[in-house]
C-alpha cells in the first residue's frame, strides 16, 4: 500500500505543512501525542473515506494507527478482505 | 494483604481501564493502602518520576505496562516490594500472580482505616515542571461521593458510563458514586474515546442513565457522534466538569436530547467539584456564560482578595474552599501544600482555588479566569510551565515558550514558541516527538512555531502578548 496521501494529510494536519518526507514509516504518531485523540478520529475519518475502509476502536487500540507502517499494514488487510 | 501492604503503603496502579483496575483499586483501599493511579499511556520516565514520587510500595500493572518500566530502569522495579500481575513472571522484580481465583478467600482481619488516612493520590500538572500529588483522604472522598450520589439521586437502577481515565478526578463520582448506591459503571476506553458514534451506540444500547465527562466530550458525541438524530430516552442526567462547555454547544445538545437534565460541576482536584449548577431551561441566543453555581453542601466557600481580604457584594476574587472533601495535601511537598492554603483562627483550613469568580446576590458564582498560566484543555489541567520545562530539555533549543490559545471549535491550542541554539535544526516534527517522551499525551503542543529570536519586553522577561 502507498501510504503516501495518509503521509501528505498528517504533515498538512499536524505538523504545520512540515515536509512529509520528514515522517518515517516508524515514526510514533498516536503513543507520542504527534497526534491527539481529536485529531485520531480525523485520521480514522480520513482513512474511511480516502480508501472505503471500516476502522474499530479495538484497531485503534491495538496500536493499528500509530506507525505510517501500521496503517498501510492495516489498510492492505482490510482491501484484500473485500 | 498477602503483599505485605502495610496501612498508608502507596501503590501504584498501572493498568489499563478494565474490571481488573477497579478490582486493584479496591483492593488497595481494603487493606488500607493508598492506591495511586497512573496513565498507562503517559511516557515511562513520567511514570516512574510520580511512582518515585510518593514511595510507592510496589505497583499493579501488566506485562506491558510494567516492562515499559523495566525498560527504562529495571533497577527501579526489582526495588520496589511488590508487583502483581496477571502472566509477568519473566520480568525482574518481585512478582505475584494475579490468578482469578474460584474461592476468593478474606482476610481474617481487616486493617483499621482512619476516615483522615489517605485513600488516592492523583497527580496534576506541576508549574515548574514537577507533577503534584493531590493527597485525598477516605473521609474526604466519603463526603464527596456521599454529596454527589444524594444531589443526583443515583440508585440501585442506574447505569453510569465512566469517560473519564481512572487517574482524572472525574472518575471518582463514576466509580465509587456507583458502587455506593448499587448501580452499575460501563467503562468507556480511550479507543472508544475516539469513535464518538460507538459512544452513542454503547449509551443507547446500555441504557445508560447518568453521563459525566468533560464537555469536549459530550460536543464530539453531538458533532460526530450522530447524538442529534438518536434520542436516548434512558439518559436522565448529563453531568460535566473540567473546562468551560462552549455555551453554543450546550444549547445544541440540550436541544437534541431534551428529556435529560444537564449540571454543570465545578472544582479542582483538591476539593473535588465544589461548585454545582443545574441548567432547568435551553441557554438562550444571547447568552454568553453559564454559571458554575452554588457551593455543594458539605463544603463551605467564600472569594477573597489575592491579600486575603473577603469580598463582597459581587467584587471579584479568588474562590476559597473549606470543608470535609478538600485535599489533605500535595504528597511530600509541604511548602506548596502550605501555600495552597490560609487558615483563619475562627472559620479553619481553606484551599485557595486560583480561579477567579464572582458572585451574584444570591450567592451563585461565574467563572471568570485563572489567577495563574494553569489551562484546561478538554478537561486536563495543564500548567504551561511544566510544557515549558518539557521543551526546555530539548538539544538545541535556546529559548522556548508555551501559549494557550481559545478556539471555540477545538477548544484549548497549546502553540509552543522556540528560538534554536545557532546551527541547530528544529522543527514541528522532532519538537513534539521531544514533548511526547516527557509529557502526557494532552501536553504535547498542537502546533509549534520556530523563530531565531523570542520577543521580549523593556526588562528582558519574555513577552507573551506577542505570540500569538
């Protein structure tokens, strides 16, 4: 999964137009408070439009959002389930 | 008991929200202990620095939250006395299990608790960088859910959801309000925080009775949450506490579910609500503020001047608190505790809020401020300082500044101001990456501003009129 568009919407989002490059696919984007829980419930807002997807509190719990790495993991599970 | 908990041992209590955190908690009180919650998601060196803080005996926790600490300073936890936990033999330190156990046995004798022993520690923002510990005793938090459950008539019917995390002093009248009058508590998790229409789903289905959060909160329920086009006819009282509720915002939840009653609480962690106001009609168009009410029954209030001077006849002032519910004190930090409060030969030992209010004639207080740089943002007390102290930690930042700024949409912004070293390169990225290792998820800056120099006024203090 390219997970370049959900790369452009954080940097644009939360980090003030920083170049998105700067956002490695480990970076920790929900544990370090990069982005707070207002802003993850635009993530998931984001995510569920941009790709038609469902994404559960549970996912959201298990840490499922908190890596650009995580997300295009749970993205590519959740498309080649439909 | 097992554990050697001796009475007045402070035990740390390091778990997620779940029937096991409630269990621990209870557990603790019964034998006499102080139980000492603490954000399971806030960075490890935090933790550990509020655990140090108040000597806890030993902690509670699980796999994952504990090697978090052993991580950072396996020395720390093979020291204490104790850990429990369900499957954490591996990790170093002395472990119990927690095992369900089919024939729960009781102690043959339970510990005496003194109604002036501490029953929690909470611990809120610290000024100058170092969280407090506001230290409540059994009689104090006795009287305070005592208060709410009479004031709320919450009975052996009622079905109450706890938003709040168990380290937030709104959880008290979730939990144990529930416990004291034989109703049942649905704990709402910081996943379900973020999906607002699940909330819904859990209050319709749950048939929840009695809600009580911050109301940033009850706004995200009413803007994403769908609450508007789904009426809950079991929600009989909307309660909310922790930060100003955008009158706006009220006025259309109130709209969309108008069967509920609605009271709006106020009060600090040490005295816990102190103030109360129940809304009977919709705010109208031209209404700006609510008020945060009347004093609470078992407490005593009175404003008086920054000089100690009362004030009356409506002037403003600091809003003053006695009685049975306030703190017993920041836990092993007496020269702060001792400027908390004043005490007067004649009417006691009172908590100097820091908020300033005014009263009307017949004895109803508005809010008008802070007398201080403490800021609420959805609902957690931030002193900028401490967010300060974080970024002043940071390698190559020279000088820095946090502001908070009022959006009527999302509420407090924390914008942090930094001036880098020369040659360094900072940016909003490793700023908050920095903030999010030291600080709690809630303190971290939403947005961060670079400049080579902060400005600063005549005297060389930094000004902060001009950030903005």
């Amino acid at each position: 999964m390219n997970v370049d568009p959900v790369r452009e919407f954080i940097a644009r989002e939360f980090l003030g137009g920083t170049d998105p490059a700067a956002l490695e696919s480990t970076t920790p984007l929900i544990s370090s408070g990069v982005i707070d829980s207002v802003g993850t419930l635009r993530l998931v807002l984001f995510l569920e439009e941009t790709f038609a997807v469902e994404i559960g509190a549970t996912e959201i719990a298990d840490g499922a959002l908190d890596t650009l790495a995580a997300i295009g993991l749970l993205l590519d599970t959740k498309l080649a389930g439909k | 008991m097992v554990l050697g908990l001796e009475p007045g041992d402070r035990v740390g209590l390091l778990l997620p929200k779940s029937v096991d955190s409630i269990i621990a908690m209870l557990g603790v009180l019964t034998a006499g202990g102080v139980y000492v919650p603490v954000d399971e998601q806030s960075p490890a060196p935090r933790q550990q620095a509020l655990l140090e803080d108040c000597g806890v005996r030993g902690i509670i926790g699980t796999r994952d939250t504990i090697a978090r600490l052993v991580e950072l300073d396996a020395s720390f936890v093979s020291g204490l006395g104790f850990l429990l936990g369900r499957d954490c033999r591996q990790l170093p330190g002395r472990w119990h299990d927690w095992e369900p156990s089919a024939q729960p046995r009781a102690p043959a004798s339970l510990p005496e608790v003194a109604p002036d022993q501490a029953a929690y520690i909470l611990y809120t923002s610290g000024s100058t960088g170092r969280p407090k510990g506001v230290t409540v005793s059994h009689r104090g938090a006795r009287a305070f859910v005592d208060w709410a459950v009479r004031t709320f008539r919450i009975d052996a019917s009622d079905r109450l959801a706890n938003h709040a995390q168990l380290s937030f002093d709104l959880s008290v009248l979730d939990v144990f309000g529930a416990l004291a009058a034989g109703a049942s508590v649905h704990l709402l998790t910081p996943a379900d925080w973020v999906r607002p229409d699940y909330m819904v789903d859990l209050l319709l289905n749950r048939q929840i009775t009695l809600w009580y959060s911050v109301p940033s909160a009850l706004s995200l329920l009413e803007t994403e949450g769908g609450l508007s086009r789904r009426p809950l006819p079991s929600l009989r009282r909307v309660l909310f506490a922790g930060e100003v509720f955008p009158v706006p915002r009220l006025r259309s939840l109130m709209r969309a579910q108008p069967e509920a009653q609605y009271f709006n609480l106020f009060g600090p962690t040490e005295t816990n609500v102190c103030t109360w106001h129940a809304l009977r009609t919709v705010p109208s168009e031209t209404t700006n503020s609510i008020p945060i009410g009347r004093p609470c029954d078992h407490l005593r209030t009175q404003v008086r001047t920054a000089t100690g001077s009362p004030v009356r006849d409506g002037g403003e002032g600091e809003l003053c608190v006695a009685g049975p519910s306030v703190m017993l004190g920041y836990f092993g930090n007496d020269a702060v505790t001792e400027a908390a409060f004043w005490t007067d030969a004649d009417t006691g030992r009172w908590y100097r809020t820091g908020d300033r209010v005014r009263a009307d004639q017949d004895g109803t207080y508005w809010f008008l401020g802070r007398r201080d740089r403490q800021v609420k943002r959805r609902g957690y007390r931030i002193e900028l300082g401490e967010v300060e102290a974080a970024l002043a930690q940071m390698p190559g930042v020279r000088d820095a500044v946090a502001v908070a700024t009022d959006d009527q949409t999302q509420g407090t912004r924390i914008t942090a101001w930094v001036a880098p070293e020369p040659g360094a390169a900072l940016d909003t990225l490793t700023v908050k990456l920095h903030c999010g290792r030291l600080l709690p998820r809630y303190m971290v800056p939403d947005t961060v501003q670079v400049r080579p120099e902060l400005p600063r006024t005549a005297t060389g203090k930094l000004d902060r009129k001009h950030l903005t």
